[in-house]
C-alpha cells in the first residue's frame, strides 16, 4: 500500500512539473526573453565592443506622417520616381530595397513612368506576399508562376520537415512583374524561437524571420536574402532543416524548424529616435531630386548613400493606410520597414544569436533542480534558502550576460523550476522530517510517557533543571519473591514474563490517567496527578491498583498452563505533596517526583510482605477514597524512616 502511495505520489509531483515547466515555457518565457533582449542585448558594457546601433551601411528612406501631409494617400505613382530615380542617377548605392506590396494598377501615365522608373534598375529589390489561399482561376495561376519562378533563388533543397505551405503569391500587375528583376517575401508572423504551438497562437510579439520559404517546388527568398543574394551576386544556397549554407562564401546561418517554415531569431539593436538604423526621411529625398534638377544644394548629399543599403518603406499613423507597424521584443509599433533592414543587418553581417538548444536548457534546468534539491536535503533551513536564492539570483545574472554576449538561454523557465522545486524539497523534508520525529516519538514513548514526552516536546525550547511542588498520588507495585523465582530461570524467561507483565499493566495504568514513571527491575512507579491534571488522582490511583490485582490473577492462570511460575503482586499507595518536575544534571536530567511521599508509597508496598496483603493504602490517600472502597484497618504501623505511627489501610475490595 505504501508503495502504491509513493508511486502515485511521485507521479502527480511529475505531472505537476510538467505542467508548470510548460505553462511557463510557452506563456511566461517569451517575456523573459523579451526583457532581455530590450536591457541586455541592446546594452554596451566597457569590456566589450560589440555593436550596439544598427549597421551605418543601412540607411532607412521613410514615409512619414509629413509626407503623408504633403501628398495625400493614395500616392500617385510617379511621386516614388523621385525616390528611385534619385538613387539611380546620383548615388552609389548598392542595393535598394523596396519593403512594399504593388498588387493592383490603373494604367495611368502616373503607373507608366512608376514601371519605367523601376525597369531602369538593376539593383532592386521589390516585395511580394505569399498566400495560403489557392488561386481562384488555377489556369491564370500556373501562367503566373512560371513568370514568377524568375524571383526562386538556386538552392538546394535538403530539407525533409518543412513542406510546401504557401499556395499562391498576391500576384504583381503585369507591368510590374515585367518591370522587376529581384523580389522577395515580406511576410512576418509573431511568435517564440523556441516556443510551441501555443507562443504562435497567443502571442503578438515580432522576434523571427523566415529567410526563405517553399512554393510550388521551388525556394523563394525573403526581402532579406535576396538582398544578400544580390550583393553577392547570386550564390548558390544549401537548405537544410538547421542551416542555410552558402558553400561559395563559406557562410552558414542556423535556424530552427516550426510546423510549416523555418525560422531564425532577429538580433535587434538599440533603438535611436525611434529606428534602429540611420533614417532619412522621403521628403528630403524628393526635394533633394527636385533641387538638383534645378541646379541647387540637395538637403541630402547623395553620396551619402554611396555603396549602402537603402531601405524604401513606411511609417505613418494606421489612419492614413500606410501603417506596417509591429510590436518586438524593444518596442511596442516598431516600424516594419526597420525589422526588414534589422534582418538585413542580421544576414549581411553573420550577426546572429546563438540560441542554445531546447535540450540543453532543460538538462540546465534539470541539474539546478537536483542541485537545489540536494542542498534543501543536506543543510538547515537558513543555509539551503541563501544558498538556493544564490544559486537563482546566479543563473538570472549569467542569462543576463549571455544575452549581453548574443547567446540566449532560458532566462524565467529554470529559475520558476528551481522555486518550485524548493518548494517540493522543503514540503518533501518536512514530511520527512515529521514521519522521523513520529518515529522517534513513537521509539521515546516506549522508554517515558507518552504525556511526559508531549510536555517535554511543548517546551522544547526551555528545557532545563527545575519544577513545582503539587500534590499527587503515587502507586509502587512489585512481583512477590521475583528474586529467587528468577534463580531458577535463564535471563531469556525472566525477560518474557517481564514484558508480558508489564504489557499488561501498562494500559490499566494508562486507563485511569496515570504515567509510568519508570520501571525498577520487577517494580513499577506510577504517578496519578501530573503531567496529567486530574483532581481524583487518588481515586483512580486505588482503582488502578485493584485492577492490576484482579488482572494479575487472570494471568496467573495463562501462566500456569504455560507451565510458567505463579506471580503475586503488591501494590502500594500514598496521597501527597512533592517535587514535580525535571531532576539530574544539565547533559543529563529525567522528569519524575521526588518527596517523603514517594519514599512512604515504596515503604507501603514492601510492607505487604510483612502484613501478607496485597494492596495498602495511606491514611491520605484513605480519606479521599472511603467512600468507595472497602479496607481493613492497620493501626500504629511504625513506618521506618517515621518519628511516629501511623495508620495504614488493605484495601479488600473497590466497589462501584
């Protein structure tokens, strides 16, 4: 039974963590790596040189709220020409980057010189969308797909757990699809690196990017590979299900395999008015363009995106249509053109985050619990609580510093295992404990009462030498010429009729609210009064002793037909005042009476030898119990150790 209890129990403390380790893990870990990733990734520290702002070879064009103003939504065409057409004809940039989706036209003059402006353009990169909705006219969809096959990128394809989800593109109008060379995804979903169906369900937080992802059998880039793709020009890929490997560059990124597409964790920057990476806005470049048509100053030097990455995007208040804002791990509406160019960043720069595998952070976890176990088991209360919060406060700090170091463990998961395994380690040690104490309880209740042993452990804390005068009713009883019964019997027989005797009294003792204060050789030493209050000590004194006799007569004919020896016994009784209370030395001390009423009990019971009774009684102890019982009375008895007689009293029968 008690293992089918210990099985069950420790299946439910499993079951238990579990269910913590992944509540936690899904709902509560994101956030932890959300704090970290705003105070410590994005932190610089003196001993380290790390980047901290994004790459200055990054440069943002926004439309904001003022050009916005300036140019009411929807924008002509034409007026992105200026954009374009500035950076074709009087930079150097390397790469544009167009984080946008043109999925319809009107075929004005407007549209023609937008579509002729972005023919020109050889370093382009536009953004289109991918669908999980199949196309409505299949025929027109697969004519489009083999025009779109033109933005698939040469790779190939390992992969054995990432299938082909997407089943349409948001289709480009022809012109435009005729116009642009390069393309790439821009879709982004929220979620946790390491999260479960759970994190993608309920969370709204941007951490990730998708570098590719499969279509109708081929590979297609995000607007972020492309962009590498391009400025390197166009390198052959390597897919796995855990890297994306350039072998021309010698160049992998790791990344980690969800239900349906494959991820990498974004490595964010510190954010500086609002963006992450240098921002120009659009107007400066549509008045610069028109300044220098007319043959005056630009407002920004087109050098100054000689050899750059230039991102084209928005980012203007949801009511004016343009909003592509998104919530991340540093900001709340972090403007989507800037997680493009973080991704950018991220891919161009081999600058990623090391996450540590989800085996490794619950081996991490599991040894922090066994320790933190352990240390609950092996030392007292104050050493195990401080050694525990050091041990917690620890890991915090070093998660800290490896985020600081762009590696990322489990920063909340372990430290919440680690308390709740505290909390099991001390509740484990207190049932330990308290089975121990009963134990050992149950061990002292065998050499000292049981309610002596309740008032010892009541003052537990103030033990010491002392008591009380009170007044009690001592009983001594002792087995009848045990002394040369016990010559003719070995050691092992007097031990079994003791026990058996003692067996037998100890509950009638017990019953009339008596404590055994210890056994002398054969006798017995009862005390009727204390610890146990009780003001008819007395009386229950008497008729405990006259039950012992009645007992000790039925046993007596057990023992005969056990060929075991006769026993009688004699009881003597004495009503008075005493010491009460705890008497030895201070290593060493026992809880017992001490008095001239303990010495005349002892003297009453040996004096039924010389009387040939069996139970005598003090005139005390006769006063408070006449009533009851039938005696006969033993006048002038010189009691030794008495300066004068006494009267003593046999008690012959109790009655009810």
């Amino acid at each position: 039974m008690n293992k089918i209890k210990l099985v069950l129990f420790t299946s439910l403390v499993l079951l238990g963590l579990i269910f913590v380790y992944f509540v936690t893990y899904n709902f509560v870990e994101p956030k932890g790596y959300d704090f970290m990733v705003k105070h410590a990734l994005t932190e610089k520290l003196p001993f380290h040189n790390k980047q901290v702002y994004g790459s200055d070879d990054i440069v943002l064009v926004v439309i904001d709220a003022k050009a916005a103003e300036r140019y009411r939504w929807p924008w002509k065409r034409e007026l992105y020409c200026k954009i374009f057409d500035y950076l074709r004809e009087y930079t150097k940039a390397e790469v544009v980057v167009f984080d946008s989706i043109i999925s319809n036209t009107d075929n004005s003059d407007s549209d023609k010189k937008f579509f002729n402006s972005i023919s020109k353009m050889d370093n382009l990169v536009t953004g289109f969308l991918p669908s999980v909705r199949g196309w409505e006219d299949e025929k027109s969809g697969e004519a489009y797909d083999k025009k779109f096959i033109k933005y698939s990128i040469n790779a190939e394809d390992k992969t054995t757990s990432i299938p082909y989800f997407y089943s349409s593109v948001i289709p480009f109008p022809k012109s435009y699809l005729d116009s642009v060379k390069h393309s790439g995804a821009v879709s982004m979903f929220p979620g946790f690196i390491n999260g479960s169906f759970a994190s993608y369900a309920m969370d709204e937080i941007f951490r990730t990017h998708e570098y590719f992802l499969k279509y109708k059998g081929r590979v297609y880039p995000s607007i972020a590979l492309e962009t590498f793709l391009l400025k390197h020009s166009k390198p052959q890929a390597v897919i796995t299900n855990s890297y994306i490997e350039f072998p021309e560059l010698d160049y992998k990124i790791k990344q980690k395999t969800t239900d349906y597409r494959s991820v990498v964790p974004l490595r964010f920057y510190k954010l500086k008015d609002g963006y992450t990476h240098t921002m120009v806005p659009a107007l400066d470049i549509m008045d610069s363009y028109d300044r220098i048509k007319s043959g005056k100053k630009p407002i920004t030097d087109p050098a100054f995106f000689d050899g750059k990455i230039v991102v084209i995007g928005a980012n203007v208040p949801a009511g004016a249509g343009l909003n592509d804002n998104k919530n991340t791990p540093i900001i709340s509406n972090h403007p989507g053109v800037d997680i493009q160019a973080t991704a950018i960043d991220n891919i161009i720069n081999n600058d990623f985050l090391k996450v540590a595998p989800h085996g490794f952070n619950i081996l991490i976890t599991l040894f922090g619990m066994l320790l933190i176990y352990c240390i609950i088991r092996l030392n007292d209360l104050f050493k195990s609580i401080t050694l525990s919060i050091f041990i917690i406060a620890g890991y915090i700090a070093i998660a800290a510093l490896c985020f600081y170091f762009a590696s990322v463990i489990n920063v909340i998961t372990p430290p919440v295992m680690f308390v709740v395994t505290m909390l099991i380690g001390y509740t484990h040690k207190f049932i330990l404990e308290n089975r121990s104490k009963e134990k050992v309880k149950s061990a002292m209740g065998k050499y000292m009462s049981e309610d002596v042993m309740k008032r010892v452990i009541s003052n537990i804390d103030n033990l010491g030498l002392g008591g009380k005068k009170a007044t009690v009713t001592v009983l001594f009883s002792d087995i009848r010429g045990f002394t040369s019964m016990s010559e003719n019997m070995s050691a092992q027989q007097v031990s079994e009729i003791l026990n058996e005797y003692f067996t037998e009294m100890e509950p009638i003792i017990t019953k009339y609210n008596g404590i055994i204060n210890k056994f002398i050789g054969d006798a017995v030493m009862a005390i009727f009064g204390e610890p146990i209050q009780d003001k008819n000590h007395a009386a229950n004194a008497v008729r405990c002793g006259y039950e012992m006799l009645v007992r000790v007569k039925e046993l007596q004919q057990k023992w005969a037909e056990e060929g075991k020896p006769k026993i009688e016994i004699g009881i003597g009784i004495n009503t008075g005042e005493v010491f009460v209370g705890n008497i030895g030395s201070i290593n060493r001390m026992e809880y017992t009476v001490i008095g001239d009423t303990v010495n005349l009990a002892s003297r009453l019971e040996s004096y039924n030898k010389v009387y040939k009774t069996k139970m005598l009684i003090s005139a005390s102890t006769y006063e408070t119990t006449r009533s009851f019982v039938d005696v006969i009375k033993i006048s002038d008895v010189e009691i030794r150790g008495k300066s004068h007689k006494m009267d003593i009293y046999e008690v012959l029968k109790v009655t009810d």
